[in-house]
C-alpha cells in the first residue's frame, strides 16, 4: 500500500497496532488454532457457532450472528482476511478511536450474516468467517481515502474506490449465478451494504449526520444553559430567604422560627 505520507511504498499500515485490532488479529488467530491443537470436531464447532439461518433466528440461536465471524475454515481463509484487517483496519482505528471502530466492525459483521438469512432463510449451511466485517472495513477506508493506491498481488495499482468497486460487482454476479466456489457471497454483500449505510449516516462520511448533530449538539447547550439560569435564579431567591432568617433570629429569636424556617436553614447549613 502507498505510504499516507507519500515518497515510497510500505506493506503494511506502519506504527503500533491499536488495541482493537490487535485483540480481533489476536482472538481470531487463537479461535482457529485451538480447536487444532486440541484436535476437536471444527465440523460440530461450526454446526454450533456458525451462522446456520435456518437456526441462528428460527431456533433462537442469536448468538450465531456474532460467533460465526470468528472461525475460519482454513488457514488460507484466515490469513487473508487478518492480512487485510491489519492493513487497513489499523488506519481506520486510529482515525475512529477503537470504540467506534469495533461497533462498525460488529455492525458489518451482523449485516453479512442477515443479508445471507435473507437470501436462504431455510438454510442449513453455517457460514464462517469475518469476510463480512473485513470488507466492511475496506469500504470505510475506500470512502476516507478514495484515490489511495494499493498494489493486488503487490504489482498492479488500483485505487481504493475502483477495487471496492469491483469486489462488489464480483461478489454480486457470483451471489446470483449459484456459484458452488463455497465462498459466502451474500455475506461479503451484506457486510458492505451495511457498512455503506453506517457510514452514510455517521458524522463520518454525511454531511446531513453532521448538520443533525450539531443541531443537537446546540440544542443540548441551549438546554444546559436554561437550567443553569434557573439553577442560579433559584440560588439567588434561597440565600435571599435564608437572611430573612437570619434578620428574624436576630430579632425575635431561634423560638421564633417555624418548621419551614428551621428547614431551609438546615439545609443552607448541609450546603
């Protein structure tokens, strides 16, 4: 990928890795591994923890939205989806801050896998992988950086935008002409049709979501501003009180007072 400073090419983002990156790169590396070492059933893993739609909201089984995005059924499968979360997840975190980041990450993630239920509600295929969240992440850095080179098999450039470009329009025509390649095609789709809406609508990218934020941003002060005006009013008329107190003891005595006084003045003297 094309250094962001220019002047050169590097492989990879540069600089430390940010944290939810680092913890995906790292939960998913261990998910794949464990069950090897440890020479489990992956076939029953994946019955259980892939997204299966005839099971994942017919049978109530919603974790499977979430769980399916972290098995991969290959190394091969793995690699190039961490490779990608690294390369362009990195920028994209630290850009966002980690939080925002990681709610995009799960949106894309659980958009792929209602786009693949939409598409075969009675299926009985799991699908696995974090394809759907990866490519979600491609499209949010292609929006930030459009015209950003990077380098397919590191010798043909393509900027950002005509590669996204073209991963959908791949993945369409694969979805709709009962492609076999065991690829899931639906949530690569889903992953970045939902992340295509996120964004449209996030301060990010809308100029619309900026407006409406402001003028919520203003409302909220305008409010702050009311209360503190009362808040003051009413601290004005309670000290304006608590002399008349003071002026009465001073004149009739403690004995004087009644309840009432004697409440307002312990209170001023709590405060």
């Amino acid at each position: 990928m094309r250094s962001p400073l220019g002047g050169g090419i590097q492989i990879g983002p540069g600089g430390p890795l940010p944290p939810v990156t680092r913890s995906l790169l790292i939960i998913n590396a261990v998910l794949f591994l464990l069950p090897l070492l440890l020479q489990m059933d992956t076939t029953a893993i994946n019955r259980s923890f892939g997204f299966v739609p005839a099971e994942a909201l017919g049978s109530g089984k919603v974790w499977m939205l979430v769980s399916y995005m972290f098995l991969h059924g290959s190394f091969g499968h793995l690699f190039m989806n961490m490779l990608m979360l690294w390369m362009f997840g990195t920028t994209v975190e630290r850009q966002w801050g980690s939080k925002p980041f990681l709610w995009y990450y799960m949106v894309c993630g659980v958009g792929g896998a209602i786009t693949t239920w939409v598409s075969g509600p009675s299926s009985m295929v799991p699908t696995i992988g974090a394809s759907a969240s990866v490519l979600g992440v491609l499209l949010a850095y292609a929006m930030m950086y459009p015209d950003r080179k990077v380098y397919i098999y590191f010798l043909f450039p393509v900027r950002m935008k005509y590669l996204m470009w073209g991963l959908a329009a791949l993945n369409l025509f694969a979805a709709f002409n009962a492609s076999q390649d065991g690829i899931a095609h639906f949530a690569h789709l889903g992953g970045m049709l939902f992340g295509w809406l996120y964004l449209k609508q996030d301060w990010r990218m809308g100029s619309m979501g900026r407006k409406m934020r402001a003028r919520s941003a203003r409302a909220k002060m305008d409010s702050h501003k009311r209360r503190a005006e009362t808040s003051s009013l009413g601290r004005d008329e309670h000290m304006r009180e608590v002399n008349r107190i003071l002026e009465k003891i001073n004149r009739e005595g403690m004995d004087s007072l009644s309840q009432e006084e004697l409440r307002i003045l312990r209170e001023a003297s709590d405060r």
